[in-house]
C-alpha cells in the first residue's frame, strides 16, 4: 500500500474515532497534580464537597482573594485542638463585626482533612471548646488551683485574649468549610501529618494560604507548632496591601 493510501486510510479512522467520540477535554485531560506550591506560583485548582453541601472549585473563585485556613483538627485521640475553635470563632466574630469578606473582597475557607461525619463533630464541638477555654481563664478558685492550673490559667489568657461563646445546635457556618477526606489536598500540599505537635493521631500541621484574585499564592505558612499562626489582623493587612497593589 502506498503511503498516500495510508496515510488517507489513518484521516478516515481519525474522523470515524471522532464521531463515535465527539471532543471534550474531559478526554484528553489529565488530573491536576497536587503538590507544594511555592509563593509566587500558580494554585493548582481544587474541587472538594463543602460540609454546608455545595461543591467548591477554586477556579470559580479568580477574581477574589482567596484565604484557605488549615485547623489542626486533632491534637490527640478524640480530642480537638481548641486553638481551632478559638480561631474560628474570632474569624466568625470579624465577618460578622467588620464584614471582612466584602471589606477585602475575600473568599475564606476551612479545609479539613477529615470525612462529613468527623467535620459534624468538629463543628458541634465549638460551645463546649469555647466553654473550656473560659474555665481555664477564670476558674472559681484561682488562689487554690495547684501550680499547673495555675500555668494554664496564663497561657489561656495571654492565648486567649478575647471571649466568645456560641450556642449548642447553633454554630455558626459563614465560611465553606471543607472536606478532604481522601486527604488528597492536604497530604498533596505536604501539611498533613500523622504525628505533630506532640501527638499520633491524623491531622494537618495549622497552616494559612493566600492566593490572589488571578489564582496566584502571594503567602504561605505552615506552622511549627499548634500555637504558631498569624494574627488574622496581620493577614487582612497583608489582603489590604495586595488590593493596593494590584
């Protein structure tokens, strides 16, 4: 056979591939590879179920700065790190005081590494975390507490500064809070951890993301500690001075 002949007879089974399989990109698109991104670089693009119900892609967001906060979860064996839930009231406390979100044109969002049940759990948790915290800073009898409570007593109010509480049944959910069950994200981005800050149980090291309106990472942290955030006053500052810049 000639090669005009084959190379007419390889067209035709081209276009007949084709019209059983009409062209989508879904076909010839690979998953995107998750893995650290430097600051400066592009995010890659996410799609993960919300606990609220609604699926979240990244993408849909450009336009918006994007915060993505990531909770410890666990500090130990069914046990929450009540630092998430003080972090995540005071959050809750700035959207609804200060509007952040439309004041910095902003998108926050929680990841959590964890199946829809556990992620219930976590958000059920809150008015008692937050009651927790309120013993530590003002027990009944302060001048008897024994020198650890008393050691406790400090660190939760110099860690603790401000008050909050919430309802049983009624935590508020302002933020798409969501779930990496498969902890493709989390172990992808390399902040996933099955032993840190001091204990084995499955979490993320605390860690805060900034990408900007065109999807880029501008700030990045992974905490050394389960004490070792930003300030949320020092990453709206930091949203602020990317919307002057732009």
């Amino acid at each position: 056979m000639s090669k005009s002949l084959i190379s007419k007879a390889l067209l035709l089974s081209a276009i007949f591939v084709l019209s059983i399989f009409p062209f989508t990109p879904a076909l010839i698109c690979q998953e995107q590879e998750i893995k650290p991104v430097p600051v400066g670089q592009p995010m890659p693009d996410i799609a993960l179920p919300s606990f609220q119900g609604e699926t979240v892609t990244l993408s849909k967001l450009k336009g918006k700065n994007v915060l993505i906060i990531f909770p410890r979860g666990y500090a130990g064996e069914g046990r929450w790190c009540t630092i998430d839930n003080y972090k995540y009231a005071e959050l809750v406390d700035l959207e609804k005081t200060e509007q952040v979100s439309k004041k910095y044109d902003l998108e926050i969002i929680f990841v959590f590494p964890y199946g829809k049940e556990v992620v219930q759990q976590w958000v059920d948790s809150n008015p008692d975390q937050l009651a927790k915290i309120k013993d530590w800073k003002y027990p009944v009898e302060p001048d008897k507490l024994a020198e650890k409570d008393k050691q406790m007593m400090i660190r939760a109010k110099a860690g603790f500064p401000n008050d909050f509480s919430m309802k049983k049944g009624e935590v508020p959910t302002p933020f798409p809070i969501l779930i990496d069950a498969d902890r493709k994200l989390s172990k992808g981005l390399g902040i996933f951890a099955t032993e840190w800050g001091g204990s084995k149980v499955d979490q993320n090291m605390a860690s805060e993301m900034i990408v900007d309106k065109d999807g880029i990472v501008q700030f990045k942290y992974i905490g050394q500690n389960t004490w070792d955030r930003p300030a949320y006053a020092y990453l709206l500052k930091f949203i602020n001075w990317m919307n002057t810049c732009k």
